[in-house]
C-alpha cells in the first residue's frame, strides 16, 4: 500500500494555531470586534492575513518545495521494489507500486526510468500479462534502456511472444484491450436506468423528486410519489473529481481505472500516473496544467483541512473552462444572485459550460457561520496556495498584469475548498476482502436469507472524492434512504436482489424509520457489488493470484 503523502511536522492547521495565539488573533479580533457585516468581516481578515504573509517565511516553515523529478528518490523507490520482488519475500503488487513510484520520480529518457520500467515487464510476466509485459518492454527501449542489460530484456521479449504463439488460442481469449491505451470496463450487467419518467430539464433525475426549502427542513428533497426499496432516482456524472493520494501509484489519474501494470507519469510533477496518452492529454487540458506545480505541497501540509483538496481541482476545472474569457466570466461571477441557482432548476437539455459550473458555484460554503479563528485559518492557508499557484504554474503569467484575475483565482480557491469540505462525496470501488471478520455481526446472520457460505466476501474501499451539482446539494443523514453506487459492473450473484427488494417493499409503510436496518445495508452492497466492482480493477485477490480470466 503507498503511504499517504500528509506530513505531521509540516500541518498548516497546528501552525496556524500556534500563530494565532502568539500574533494573529491579537491582529484579527481587534479590528472585527465591532464589525456585524459578515462580507466586512471577510475582507478585513483577508487584508491581515496577506499582510501578514508578505514577510513570514511560509516556505521554510513548510519545507515547500516544485515538485521536480528525482532521479535519486527513482532509483531508492526501485530498491525498495527489488527487494519486495525477491523470492524470498514474492510480494509482487508492493513491487510493483514501487516500480511505479520510481517511474513517476525518475526523468524522462533517463535510464533510472528505463529500468524501473525493465522491473514492472518482469512483475507482468510473473503473473502471464504478456502483453503488458511487452508494452513495458517497448517503454524501457523508449527510455534509453542500458545496452549491458538488452541481452536480458530481449530474453524476456522473445520468451513471452514464444509463450503467447504455443498458447495462442486461450491467450487471445483473455486479451480485452490494448495496454497503454483507454478502455471503458466490460459491463457484466446491463446499465442502470432511471426507474420513474425523466424530469423534462433534468433528464438524469426522476420527475417525481423535487428540491424544495422551508424553515423547519430547510433545503430538501420530497417525492411526490410512493418509492420503492431499489428504486434509481438519479444517474449523474461528478463535475470533478480527484483521486485519493494512496492510490496515486495504482489508478489512473483521470479515469481512475486500476492499470497499475501499465501507468505511465505526468512529466511535470511526481503524483499523476496515466493509464493513456488519451488520460493524459484530457487531465492536463481540463485542470492538470493549472495544479501540477502545487498538488505534492497541498497533500502535504493541508493537515485536517485535507478534506477541501478537491476544490483546487474545481478552482483549476473552472479557470481552464473559462480561461479565453475571464473578464466576462468574471463580471457574470460578480452578478450572480446564489438564491436563484441549483441544479435542479437549470434546464440540462441546453446547459451551457458557465450554467453548469454555476450549479457547483452556489453550493454552501458556510463562510458566514464560521467563527473568525476558522476563516482566518482557511483565508492562511488559501493564500499559501494562491501564492505557489502564482508562482509555479502558468496562472503566473495570467494574473501578473491583472490584480482582478488574481483576486478570482483566490475567490475561487476560498470558495470551492469550503463546499468541497462540505459538499464531496467519497467514491467507493468494492474489492474481495480478506474473509469474515469475526467480530462483525454483519456477517453473524444472513439477512437476506440465503446460505452465503460459499459467496466470495466484498468490501467497501474509497478511493476518489467527487462533487456532483445535484447529489451534492442532498442533505446528510445518518439513517439515510437513498445511497451512491457508483457504476462499474461484475457478475455477481444476482438472485440476492429480487429477494431482498422483494421483502423490503412488502415491509412497506412498516419498515423503521429511525434506525438503519440490515436490510438495508445488504442492499447497498448487492447494489454496489453489482455496479462498483470490476474483475480488472480486482487485480489480486485474497490468495495472491491474479483476477483476471485464464491466468
């Protein structure tokens, strides 16, 4: 498993405690003491906090650094891979993540590159991917491989094409894609589909659901018709979304496919891996041009604000849409009324780019019911931010000669880091588990009422955060009636469904509505098991072998 990039010595949070009773606090309180005008409030503190940053030495306090390639840090991360590969210990998915990490550290054309990826072609055919094999094998020449060491690499290129013509029926069986190229998952089951008429403006959400407001729910949502356990009320697609830093050295950075055996780098920092060309070329288009330079550092020190990481993906998102006319943007952004826009009111069918950003634009941010000591916190560590942005990325040059873009870029990386905070929802995969935990009474009784002894076991593991202009803006519950299955398919055992559905739209009118049932919870996981696992991104399982057909 790669480690988490956060740094407890480097947390922005416990530093700014600590600036905020020795200083601070004395500048901020003061001059807001008197101030009812929350917008004044806002402003002040955004005034003694740059203030404030224009001679305290942020850079060395964090230790803040480009994210530049490492040829050093490449070659200790491909040791640390050699040694997992070794017979001795045979962890071959450790290895290979650390083949990774060293091909995401190492130069490019560079030789350190070379034979990391020289390293990932044996871990390939370790577990009979040959044609990932030879694709590894094509990376290393492209990269300057040694000519004292071809001997060896051309021995395990003609060793494998031998492999793949004396086995050449069943190996084509299990081919299903091309290695280094984008491919949808295969679908194991048919996609699901809106179980009520569409919203004539919003096509992706049933007609029957509604967003309204009163004082005692506040915003809400109503149906305005009986539902069903199983029902599929929405089908929705993220405005943004980002990967979890653990997965960096195992998914692909923009579609997060599991291609871990074919991950090719980001040439400008040391985090984004690929499963394409295609991945690359759209990530770096759509928001990766404007982050590269800064997204090491924001993992790093975020501390507990890590939560809002996803808003300088939204804040990079936007800028790239919107980047060949920002002063009209701008100006639409400045007279925008926020009570008179959500997504469920937009008409989908002719939604432009500026309308649909709009709907993410007005999530909540709850600025204005932070305590002063928290807005101060996040305004610290926004301008920290801003500054490396300006700095390090081409939103340099664009803001240089206009004090207006700059005030934007910071506007939006304040605003989109409160509602990410607020308004992400975690995207979960399901994976075979490690067995029956004996302690967890999920597993004690079988409510679904079938013999499950011989049923392969899931889990639940997240691995990317995503924010949705209209699931988004769905309130929190902790019995909730609805549940996210985010859609990859598998076969599984599909009998489950119907039965469960079947009993708990029988219970009816009856069935608890303060407290969240085990019925309840088996259904999410069919569900999920159903449309959020995939075999390929299941790539080992609970004995070590390889989850793919015929290997």
């Amino acid at each position: 498993m790669t480690e988490s990039l956060q740094e407890k010595e480097c947390n922005v949070v416990k530093l700014f405690d600590e600036l905020w009773e020795e200083s601070l606090k004395q500048r901020i309180i003061e001059p807001v003491h008197n101030q009812r005008n929350k917008d004044k409030v806002a402003e002040i503190i955004k005034h003694e906090i740059e203030d404030f940053l224009r001679t305290f030495p942020f850079h060395d306090r964090f230790n803040l650094q480009p994210d530049a390639k490492n040829n050093t840090k490449a070659l200790a991360a491909r040791n640390c891979g050699n040694e997992r590969f070794a017979p001795a210990i045979g962890e071959y998915m450790e290895s290979l993540q650390h083949y990774n990490e060293s091909i995401a550290y190492s130069e490019q054309g560079s030789e350190t590159r070379a034979l990391a990826y020289g390293n990932r072609s044996a871990v390939c055919l370790k577990f009979g991917l040959y044609e990932e094999c030879l694709e590894n094998i094509r990376l290393a020449r492209a990269s300057n491989y040694p000519t004292q060491l071809a001997d060896k690499l051309n021995k395990r290129e003609q060793h494998v094409k031998r492999c793949i013509e004396e086995d050449a029926e069943e190996f084509s069986s299990r081919v299903t894609h091309t290695p280094g190229q984008y491919r949808p998952r295969k679908s194991g089951h048919l996609a699901p589909k809106l179980s009520y008429e569409a919203h004539a403006n919003v096509p992706q959400l049933v007609k029957c659901v509604e967003l309204r407001q009163n004082s005692e729910f506040g915003r809400h949502l109503v149906t305005t018709q009986h539902l069903k356990a199983g029902d599929v009320l929405l089908i929705e697609k993220p405005y943004a979304s980002m990967l979890n830093d653990k997965e960096r050295y195992k998914r692909c950075a923009f579609c997060h496919n599991e291609d871990t055996f074919t991950l090719i780098p980001c040439e400008g920092c040391t985090l984004a891996m690929y499963c394409s060309d295609e991945c690359m070329d759209k990530a770096y288009k759509q928001y990766h041009r404007y982050e590269c330079g800064v997204l090491r550092d924001c993992w790093r020190i975020a501390g507990r604000l890590l939560g809002g990481i996803l808003g300088l993906r939204m804040a990079a998102t936007a800028i790239a849409s919107f980047e060949q006319e920002l002063e009209g943007w701008t100006n639409h952004l400045n007279a925008l009324d926020d009570t008179k826009v959500n997504a469920f009111t937009v008409d989908w069918n002719k939604a432009t780019d500026s309308d649909i950003y709009d709907t993410v634009h007005v999530l909540a941010t709850n600025q204005k019911r932070r305590s002063r000591k928290d807005l101060a916190m996040l305004m610290f560590f926004a301008s920290i931010v801003h500054r490396l942005l300006l700095e390090r990325t081409d939103l340099g040059p664009l803001c240089e000669s206009s004090p207006t873009r700059s005030k934007l870029l910071f506007d939006l990386l304040l605003r989109h880091w409160q509602t990410s905070l607020i308004n992400k929802k975690q995207v979960y995969h399901m994976q075979r588990s490690d067995g029956q935990d004996e302690e967890d009474e999920y597993y004690e009784y079988n409510y679904a009422g079938y013999d499950s002894d011989d049923e392969e076991e899931y889990s639940d593991e997240m691995h990317a955060v995503a924010v949705y202009p209209l699931f988004s803006m769905v309130n929190h519950s902790c019995i909730p009636n609805v549940a996210p299955i985010h859609l990859l398919d598998v076969n599984v055992p599909e009998h489950q469904l119907p039965m469960l559905v079947e009993h708990m739209n029988e219970v009816g009118r009856r069935y608890p509505k303060h407290q969240y049932t085990a019925a309840e919870v088996v259904l999410v996981r069919i569900l999920r098991m159903m449309h959020s696992y995939s075999l390929e991104d299941d790539m080992i399982n609970t004995f070590g072998s390889i989850g793919l057909p015929g290997t």
